[in-house]
C-alpha cells in the first residue's frame, strides 16, 4: 500500500485545486509515472485533501 504526502488544502474542488492537480500531473507524466496512480483528492472534515505517492513526492522534491 502507497504512503501519501500531502500537499495542499482545498475547500472545494475548486478551478484553483483542480490546477494544481493538473500542474503536479505534468511533472508525473515527465518522470514517466501515472497520474492517476500518484495523485488524488481525499475529503476532509472542511474541504479537501491533495495528495501524492511518497514515492512521486521523492522525484519531485529531488531526493
């Protein structure tokens, strides 16, 4: 089972959350990885959670 990172907080799924998903989707399709697979939204008590692999979390941050 993957460990997820978070990496920002929406109150909607809004124009701003769904840019940013496709902002981190881009650089997932650029280390040859599946969006679907690495990124996704999680609700939450007061809006919603982006999160990504911990392993595409390694790639982006460059470790």
């Amino acid at each position: 089972m993957s460990q997820w990172i978070e990496m920002g907080k929406f109150k909607e799924l809004d124009e701003a959350a769904k840019k940013e998903a496709s902002r981190l989707a881009e650089y997932a399709l650029d280390v040859a990885l599946d969006p679907a697979q690495v990124i996704r939204f999680e609700e939450a008590e007061d809006g919603f959670l982006l999160l990504i692999d911990k392993d595409f979390y390694k790639f982006y941050q460059g470790i």
